[in-house]
C-alpha cells in the first residue's frame, strides 16, 4: 500500500495548503495538555538545557518549523527527505550546526502503525545523525483525513554564525546547489508505473525517454532530496555568502523573490540558467505543449522538495565555492544568474539556458 495515497498532493510537492495547516495547528493546540506550546500554537518539543546560562549569554536561538505531505512511498526514504527539508531553512542562514530535532507525525485512522511509523522514525532519526544533531524524540498524533510529516530544528549560535540574508549588491551572482526538476520526475515515475491507466500521457512521454532513464532519474531525485546543504551552509562563510534562500514547493521563482524583496539594496535578480535533472526539462516541455500551456519549469514555479540554497555572493567566490562543494560533497553547483540595480524583483528570462544534470 502505497504512502502518498494519505496525502492530499495538489501538484505543488507535499506542500500542506495554508488552510490545512491552520486547521491541524489548531487540532494540535487542543492536545496542549499532552504538549508543551508557545505563542501562535506552535509546539516547542525542544528545550535546550546549558549548565551554565551565563557563559552562554549573547547566543542567538533559531528554530525552525515544517511539514509535508508524503511524495514518495519509501516509507523509510520519506523520513529522511522531510527532516532534509526542514533543515533547509537553517542551512540557508549560514548555520551549518543543528543542536537538536524532533518529528511530529499525524496519521489517519487506517495507518498501520507500527510498520508506517517506525521505519519513518528511523529515517528521520537518520537525518538528524547525519546533521550531527541530539535527537529529541517523536511524536505521533491520529489526524481523520491524510498523513502530514514534520518537526522541528533548533539551534543557538554565536551571531557571526548566522548570515543575514539581506546583503545582495549589484555585480554579484546568483548560485544554485541542487538541481531542479524534483516535481518533474515523480510525475513521470508515477506515470510509468500506472501506464497502463494513462496510456496516452504515457506513450508521448515514452517518445522523450525511456522507463530506464526514468528509474535512472528518479534514483537521482531521492538522493537529492536526502543530501543535506549542510557542507554548502558552511561554505557560505568561507565564500562571503550576501544571503540565501533555501527552495521548496513553491519553485525557484517564488523564493527567489522572496529573497529580492527583503534586501537592503535595491537590486533585482535575473535567472538565466537552469539546471535540471537529466531529461527533465524535455519531459516538462511535453507535458506544457499537450495541454497548451507554458512549461511551469522552466518558469521557476515547478515544486521542489528539499531543494538546493539560492546563494547571493561575489563571483570570484562563487566560482571558488563550486570548486570546493564538488570536492568536499562530491555534487557540483551552479552559477544561474546575477544580481543587478532594480526594483527588488526576480525574474526568469524568457529561454534560460538549460544544464541537464547527471549523476550517479
């Protein structure tokens, strides 16, 4: 039985819909007396103890919080991809330390429970070693409609450890440490493996590639999403990073707006090359063209699960940091824009240059 049948997937990753989310909040708010809470009905299930507070003083607290829907049906694989994800967004501010992570998993009432959720534990406690972070614990709620994923990270820094992300000047470039395409991928695999239901979807995609290279691309999807940015987040320092963003759901485009907009200069970001999992950009392009519509990839709004960081940074560094992040985590990276004097808006030019990107 497969995983991402308890998810409610709206074609945007296991992005949970802003309406969803604040009603299990609110569900999770009503079982506060089984779970500590703190404003807004967000859970703290860290606590961070030191022995002695005030040889800590002047450390800063970053927590982040997030959940998804199951995307694969690897039960084990799905743990790991959404503690990767969560971790982005602490990666994307520099911290590459992670003290302490716990997951939250809410299950509907047909879950089998010991299966599903200990080899999902598992995953996600995986992901917390290969962060060097304390494990916290996990906690399982029963929800009546799909399954949603998720926790928390917690971290305390030195504040010369965190990067603002505000910094971006003109003359600097922008810089990608995944590749594209997530979203792309399990589309095409899910349409593989039921051909025999979408026969004509099917037989166009057939005429772009093969079922191996679908396998092929989907292996190479799963260990992106697992691979942590954390080697890239402490790059970030040596490479005098101005600011980044972490992708997810809501495609490239999306974030890196959201990252033009709250930089102190006015600049605006201009994307002009993509790199995109190996037949990926062929696969969407058919896809647009049969329904006539623009192809949401190469517009940056294709979803992403456990993305790669959007990096602002001076180009002699950014070339200097692709060099490093191959050789110390053994995946290339990417130059796909710049930064210029604008209105702090992104855009995407109208035929970026697009890298089809393999590896084992």
């Amino acid at each position: 039985m497969g995983l991402t049948r308890y998810a409610k997937l709206t074609g945007q990753g296991g992005l949970v819909q802003s309406d969803v989310m604040s009603e299990y909040l609110e569900f999770l708010y009503s079982l506060k007396k089984y779970m500590p809470f703190q404003a807004y009905g967000m859970p703290v299930g860290i606590s961070i103890s030191r022995p002695d507070d005030l040889e800590y003083m002047g450390l800063q607290h970053h927590v982040t919080i997030d959940y998804t829907y199951p995307i694969v049906d690897n039960i084990y694989m799905m743990g790991k991809i959404a503690g990767a994800h969560m971790l982005g967004e602490l990666y994307a501010r520099g911290l590459s330390v992670c003290d302490k992570m716990m997951m939250q998993v809410s299950m509907p009432a047909s879950w089998e429970y010991c299966v599903f959720s200990s080899l999902l534990v598992r995953g996600y406690k995986d992901c917390a070693k290969n962060a060097g972070a304390q494990w916290a614990g996990n906690r399982h709620f029963r929800w009546p409609t799909s399954c949603i994923i998720g926790g928390i990270a917690s971290t305390h820094c030195q504040p010369k450890e965190y990067i603002s992300p505000d910094k971006a000047v003109a003359g600097d470039v922008l810089l990608l440490t995944k590749a594209l395409g997530i979203q792309e991928v399990l589309n095409a695999h899910e349409c593989m493996k039921k051909k025999s239901e979408r026969c004509a979807q099917w037989l166009r995609l057939s005429q772009i590639v093969s079922e191996d290279e679908v396998r092929a691309a989907f292996l190479q999807a799963m260990r992106s999403m697992v691979r942590l940015n954390r080697v890239a987040a402490r790059l970030m320092h040596k490479h005098n990073a101005h600011g980044a963003a972490h992708i997810g759901f809501l495609g490239l485009l999306a974030y890196a707006q959201s990252l033009v907009a709250v930089q102190k200069q006015a600049v605006s970001f201009v994307i002009d090359t993509l790199p995109v999992i190996g037949k990926m950009a062929a696969v969407a392009k058919a896809n647009a063209n049969a329904n006539g519509d623009k192809c949401p990839l190469l517009q940056g709004l294709s979803a992403e699960t456990s993305g790669g960081l959007l990096i602002c940074m001076p180009r002699e560094d950014a070339v200097a940091f692709c060099k490093d992040i191959k050789r110390e985590d053994d995946y290339p990276a990417w130059i796909i824009g710049r930064v210029e004097s604008g209105n702090r808006k992104a855009t995407i030019t109208e035929n970026p240059s697009v890298i089809d990107v393999y590896f084992p």
